[in-house]
C-alpha cells in the first residue's frame, strides 16, 4: 500500500477519533522552521498537540516507536511558539501519540512532556 495513502487516511481516523471523544480541531499540519505538527486540538480548555503515526505492520516496530526525540523536540519547540503566538500561554498543554496500526487506533495520551525533553533540547 501506498505509504501516503496510509499516512493520509491515519490522519483522517486520528481527526474523526478526536472529534468523537471531544476534541476540537484547531489545525492540522501546522509547521514552523521547528516542526511539522500533524494535529493542535483541544479539550478541556487544554492545548494538545498531536502526532500521528499509521503502518501497516509493525516490521520495523510500532507506529509510536518512530516519534524519535528530536520529533519530539520539534514539538516542544513549535508549541512554545504556538501558544504565544496564539495567547495561549495561559492554558495546560500536552503532548500525545495516535498510532494507527492496520486501522486501530491507540491513543497515548501524555505520550511526552516539555518539561522532559527540555535536558535534551538545552545540553
């Protein structure tokens, strides 16, 4: 199968799952010279910033395994910049992982936090 085509259709399944659980959209493929960001929803009046990762087989390991930590750093880096930019400093943020795996979804909720990936971005 086409890997666009599973790329595209997990971002699809990742919106639609959202929105079922209460989401709301605020963008989709967002990007600044830090990062592509696939998803910025909110819920709660939290800020979650969403990566998604489909397959179609776990050879070469899981959809979540291949958010690396510099993909992960790029989002730290793009939120900063986001909620500023938006006024939104005031609100929680957070940072999860939608793997698709042959069409399922697993959310992980928390997958990272800003507070964590700062020793690695600040060394």
């Amino acid at each position: 199968m086409n890997d666009i085509f599973v790329w595209k259709k997990g971002e699809k399944l990742a919106q639609n799952y959202l929105k079922k659980n209460g989401y709301k959209i605020l963008g989709t493929n967002l990007k600044n010279h830090f990062a592509e960001v696939d998803i910025v929803a909110e819920k709660d009046s939290e800020i979650v910033f969403v990566e998604v990762k489909s397959r179609t087989n776990t050879e070469y390991g899981t959809p979540a395994e291949a958010v690396t930590i510099k993909k992960q750093q790029g989002y730290v880096h793009f939120s900063e910049q986001y909620v500023t930019y938006k006024k939104l400093a005031d609100r929680n943020i957070r940072f999860d992982v939608i793997e698709i795996l042959n069409g399922e979804i697993n959310h992980i909720i928390g997958a990272f936090d800003a507070d964590c990936m700062k020793k690695f971005i600040y060394k």
